[in-house]
C-alpha cells in the first residue's frame, strides 16, 4: 500500500447526524431572520418576495421557529457535555485577549469547542427557548391573556436581537477568521494540523496523544 504523504491527515469533526442538525438550524434560522425582520419593520416587507410571500411567510414563520428551537434542543443533547465551561475554558477566557490580537500559538488549548464558541452555543439556546415562548403567545393571541402580549412582543425582539448580533459574530469566525472550519461542518472532516492548532485538547483527546507531545508546528513540519 501506498500512502500519499503530502496529502494531510483527516479527522472527523463533525458527523453526519451532527451536520445534519447544524444544517436545520442554520436554514432555519437564516428563514426566521428574514421574515422576522419583514414583519418588524415596513422597509424590510420586500424580503418576503425570497420567502413564498407575505401571507406564506407569516404562517411559516412560527412552524419554522419550532424547528429552530428543535434543532438547538437536539445539539444541547448531543453536545451538552462539550459545551460545560472546563478550567482549560477559564484560563482560555483569561488569556481572551491573546485570541482576539491572534498571538494563536500563545492561546490556552481548547477542547472540542473554545470558549467563545460554546458561549454562542448557550446564548442561542436560551434566546431561542425565550423567542419560542414569547412566539407562542404572538401565534394565538386568542388563548392568551391580553396583558401578556405587550412583554411578549418587547422580549421577543430583544431576545431575537440578541440572536442576530451572536449570529453575526458566528458566521464572521465561520467563514472568515477561522478557514477549515466551514468545510467542517459541510463535510464532516479536518486535517490534524488544523485540530491540534485550534482544539489542541480535542486534538489529544481523537488522537490518543498527550498534548504536550505536540504543537501545531511539530504537526506542520511533519513530512
Ligand atoms: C447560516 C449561517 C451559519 C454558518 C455559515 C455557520 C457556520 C459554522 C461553522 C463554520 C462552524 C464550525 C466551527 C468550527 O468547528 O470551528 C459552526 C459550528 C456551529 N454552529 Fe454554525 N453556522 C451558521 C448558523 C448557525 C446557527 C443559526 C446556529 C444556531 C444555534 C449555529 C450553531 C452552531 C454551533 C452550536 C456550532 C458548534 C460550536 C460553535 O462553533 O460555536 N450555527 N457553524
């Protein structure tokens, strides 16, 4: 057997189930937002033509948020051990600084998920349980007590704010800071060098290797 030096050594990252789940919550929520800020304000009511039009939206928006909330629910079941605040996260969020400046090779090792990225993780599941909450005495008003709706209307768009602006920062670190990490969650696999360089914990952990043993330039230089 031949084996191809050059090309890199593939981890999974992600699995398909974990994909999967990711891929609903991030259609979901791409949905959600776009309609949710048509209905809030009249200069984004054009937005709807994207999304099967102003009556179909209005009636798919509530269905589509239960979705959403089904599917951070699922990743808080298939995740919740990987996203509890470990010391290796307090010394990582100690040294926060160090992330932002990227100094990377200065930055406490990280687990599976850093710090900020289960912080993104929690933030969403608990606006989201207050949106779909908040959401339900919207759908119908009927069986709701008329007092309640002006909070629900007050929490949901704070709540829903909240989302956006963590949103934004979640699909900024995807797609432009960290590269490798989008192919991750489409495709399912990293290359070692990538795992020990931003997940060094999580590195060891999949590999059976002590951290120490490694830094991501040993990885690198490796023929
Ligand atoms: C539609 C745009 C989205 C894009 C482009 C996107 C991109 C990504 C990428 C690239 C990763 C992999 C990060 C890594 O392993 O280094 C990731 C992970 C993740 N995404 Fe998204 N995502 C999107 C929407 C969402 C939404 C709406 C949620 C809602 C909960 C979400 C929740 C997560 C979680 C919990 C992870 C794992 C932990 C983390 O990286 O924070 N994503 N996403």
């Amino acid at each position: 057997v031949t084996v191809d030096r050059r090309s890199p050594r593939c981890i999974v990252r992600y699995t398909f189930g974990e994909r999967i789940v990711h891929m609903v919550a991030a259609l979901s929520y791409v949905y959600l937002l776009l309609s949710g800020l048509a209905f809030w304000m009249p200069a984004f009511y054009w937005l709807t033509i994207l999304l099967g039009g102003g009556f179909l939206s209005r009636i798919l928006h509530p269905w589509i948020g239960i979705v959403f909330t089904g599917a951070v629910l699922w990743m808080l079941v298939i995740w919740w051990r990987d996203m509890m605040t470990t010391d290796a996260d307090r010394a990582w969020r100690k040294e926060i600084g160090k992330y932002i400046r990227n100094e990377d090779d200065r930055v406490p090792p990280a687990g599976k998920f850093n710090f900020g990225q289960k912080q993104f993780f929690w933030i969403m599941l608990w606006a989201g349980i207050v949106l779909v909450l908040t959401g339900f005495v919207l759908w119908v008003p009927q069986s709701m007590p008329p007092s309640l709706r002006p909070l629900a209307v007050l929490l949901h768009g704070i709540a829903s704010l909240v989302t956006i602006g963590a949103f934004i920062v979640h699909v900024y670190m995807g797609l432009v800071v960290v590269p490798g990490g989008f192919s991750a969650v489409m495709r399912g696999e990293v290359t070692e060098e990538w795992a020990w360089h931003h997940h060094q914990l999580w590195a060891a952990k999949v590999t059976g290797t002590s951290p120490r043993a490694h830094t991501s330039r040993d990885v690198a230089s490796r023929p």
